[in-house]
C-alpha cells in the first residue's frame, strides 16, 4: 500500500470533487492508499427506479451488485478494489463501453462513504498516528 503525503491530502480536502480533472486528481493521489478495512467499488448507476437500467452489459467487468440504501436510491456497484487504482482501471472500461458517468466510492468496513469523506478518514487517521 501506497504512503499519502500530508500536503497531498490537504489539498485534496480543500477541493471539491466536482470536475473531471479534481476526479482524477483524488485518483492519482490516493490511487495505491489501501488499508484492511477498505474496499472500493465501480458505481455504474443511482436510481429510484433501477428496473429502467440495462446494467447486463457491464457484467463482464463483474457482476453487479444492486442495493436499495435508506435514502430511497438504488446504487449499482461492480467489483472490490483493494486499490482507488484498480478500480479505476475497470472505470475507465466501463466508461468506454458506454456508461460515462460511473464513479468509485469507498467502503470502510462496508460502509459506503464517498471520496471527500474517505480523504478525511485519511486525515484524522494520519493525525492519530
């Protein structure tokens, strides 16, 4: 598992996630950060009503996973990354077959969190050290 600098993460935190280019800037910075708790998943979709999304073609990068969570959206993931890194990879195929707005989120001791609130996990765990 990959070291992240301080300075790194701090500037992660002041930024928002709201570009293509912040997107992939997160990745490059926490791409090798793992941690045994941690996993990472590829959203392919977030929907009220899923039974509308033709997630079938995305099954040869895995097999999807389809969870209603408590705020009424159903989310759709596809794989477990140990690595922001490897599961980018399958980002970017997905992307490429068609789903250009699929993302990762992370999953700390399986719950699902996002990464501007993984980057602060990062920071206050760094900060107890």
């Amino acid at each position: 598992c990959g070291e992240i600098s301080s300075t790194a993460l701090w500037e992660l935190k002041q930024s928002k996630i709201n570009s293509e280019e912040a997107y992939q800037e997160m990745i490059r910075v926490l791409g090798a950060y793992c941690a045994d708790n941690l996993r990472f998943k590829v959203q392919i979709g977030a929907y009220k009503n899923p039974s509308l999304f033709k997630y079938q073609r995305y099954i040869p990068y895995g097999q999807p996973e389809i969870i209603k969570y408590p705020d009424g959206i159903t989310r759709i993931t596809i794989g477990e990354f140990k690595t922001i890194a490897e599961a980018n990879a399958i980002r970017n195929k997905i992307i490429q077959s068609g789903q250009k707005d699929s993302w990762i989120v992370s999953f700390e001791n399986g719950k699902r969190m996002t990464l501007q609130e993984l980057v602060d996990q990062i920071i206050k765990h760094q900060e107890s050290k």
